[in-house]
C-alpha cells in the first residue's frame, strides 16, 4: 500500500472454517487503526459472514447498485470499527451473466471507489468453486489461510494448484491461524511449500502471518465483536496486527486503469 493507488487483496482458503473471515474484520480493524481507508468486500457468497460477525446488517447490497436503486456512498456500510462493508450477497454470480453494456454501467459505479480508498479486501468463501476463483485472480493479492489440520493444508494447496494451473496466478501468501506454537506454523509452511515446488513449478510463496489459537476469537464471535477490539492486547490480536503492518507495506502495482477498477474488470469478464 505504499503508493497513492488503492490495494486489493482477497482472504481466501480451500478449507471451510479455518478463520477467513475472523481475519478479514480483524485485518480491517487494525488497518483502518494504522489510518488506512479500508473496504470489506463480503464475497462470500451463501452466507453473509461479515454481517454476522460484526452483528451488522446492512440494508442495501452490490445488486442495488447495479439495478440504480442506490449509490455507491448508500450501498458502502460504514462500521463503528473505521472502515466500511461492500456487501455482495448471493445473487453476485449473476453479474457474470450481465450483458457487456450493464457490465460497463456496474463498472463505472464501483470505479468512485478508487479515489476513496486504500486498501479493498476480499472475503470469498471456502471451496475451489467458480466464484471463488474469479475473485482470486481478479485481486493483486491473495492471502491463503491454512490451520494446522492436514485437510486445511491439502485444500490450500487444491485452491493454488486451481489458480496456477487455470489462472497463471504464481504468487500467494500464506498465513497459519489457530497454531499451536510456531514451530508447528512453519512446518505446515514448509510441507506446502515442497508441495508446490514439487508438483506445481513456478510458484512463489511467502509466509506473512502466524495466528495463534486464542480463546478471546470465539468469545468475541459470539459477542459479535471484532476480537481485535474486544482485547487489542490478546495473542490473537497482536498476531493480526503485526499482519495488519506487513500489509501495509506491500507495494502496489498500479496500471493506468486504477486497481479497483481493474479488479472488477476482471471479475466481471471484461478484461
Ligand atoms: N485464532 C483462532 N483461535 C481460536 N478460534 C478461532 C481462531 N480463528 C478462528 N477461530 C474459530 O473458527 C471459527 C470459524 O472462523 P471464520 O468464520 O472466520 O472462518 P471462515 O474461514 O471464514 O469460515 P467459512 O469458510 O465458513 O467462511 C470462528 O467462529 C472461531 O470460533
Ligand atoms: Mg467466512
């Protein structure tokens, strides 16, 4: 994020459940505290995830956009937390089906974001389905999410296997939630990381976060809070924050055509 041109990452993960969406929020709190302007695009798309842990519910979604029901400014939902929420809601896989014209119309809406923001973070869903793959190789970044259970490792490594093989994506970076100790995040790194320079050559893959299992996340769930507010001193939320600061240094490429828009254009089947 260190140039005047917005980032766009997802969160992502083969494995249901692994803390994706924890991450998110939690991401998206302490990037805003480092005096980032931060958009949570919920993409997941079977269940509004955000919503529920944040205990919000936005009344108007992407759809609304698209249909000139609403404004970008009354679809983006503003969090007491310093960032705002783009819901996407289950209909979203019919935006691909749009014609090349509503296409363009829905593109020129999301593009008053470029100027607003810093970073746009992508929630997607879990799973190697079509919708989660259009947001991964729409985005700069992806953030792949593994725990230490072995299916989370053979499912991470399914999802870059999917985007290499079927996308040319070539760079991921990985984060271990609900470890244990280190050493044991490292090791999972390390297993992924030899699986993949063994059956898939020419991927890059970098290490940027281990989050330990912390008891606060799930009490902070149920209360409906971002963990990282609850208890900004917890294990959980020290690791998410020193992530938050890693991020915030990745540089940005930037093409002439802005990243926000371009991640749409991509989405969308335009590019
Ligand atoms: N670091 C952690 N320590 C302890 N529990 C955690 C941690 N991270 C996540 N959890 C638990 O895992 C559950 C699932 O987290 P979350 O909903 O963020 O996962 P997800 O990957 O977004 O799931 P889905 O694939 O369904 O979208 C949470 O309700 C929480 O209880
Ligand atoms: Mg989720």
């Amino acid at each position: 994020m260190r140039s005047a041109f917005p980032l766009v990452f997802s969160v992502t993960s083969g494995k249901g459940g692994v803390g994706k969406t924890n991450i998110s929020v939690n991401l998206a709190v302490c990037l805003a505290r480092l005096g980032r302007r931060v958009i949570l695009l919920d993409a997941d798309l079977g269940l509004a995830n955000v919503d529920v842990l944040l205990g919000l519910t936005p009344p108007k979604n992407i759809f609304h956009l698209l249909n000139g029901e609403a404004s970008l400014p009354d679809v983006l939902f503003p969090t007491p937390y310093g960032f705002s929420i783009l819901p996407a809601s289950s209909g979203m896989a019919e935006l691909c089906s749009l014609s090349r014209g509503q296409k363009f119309e829905l593109l020129d809406a999301l593009d008053e974001m470029e100027d607003d923001i810093d970073c746009l973070i992508v929630d997607t869903g879990a799973g190697i389905g079509d919708n989660v793959l259009y947001f991964n190789q729409a985005v700069q970044r992806r953030l792949v999410v593994l725990t230490p259970e072995p299916t989370a490792l053979t499912d991470g490594y399914a999802l870059i296997k999917s985007l290499k093989q079927g996308h040319s994506v070539e760079q991921f970076d990985i984060c271990i939630n609900m470890s244990s100790d280190i050493k044991t995040a490292r090791e999972i790194f390390k297993r992924l990381h030899n699986a993949c320079d063994h059956f898939l050559g020419g991927v890059s893959l970098d290490i940027v976060g281990i989050i330990p299992r912390d008891p606060d996340v799930r009490k902070a769930v149920v209360r409906q809070i971002p963990f990282s507010v609850e208890n900004a001193r917890g294990p959980a939320a020290e690791a998410v924050l020193a992530l938050a600061k890693t991020v915030s240094e990745w540089e940005t490429p930037t093409s002439q055509d802005g990243n926000i828009k371009i991640f749409w254009k991509k989405f969308l089947g335009l590019e």
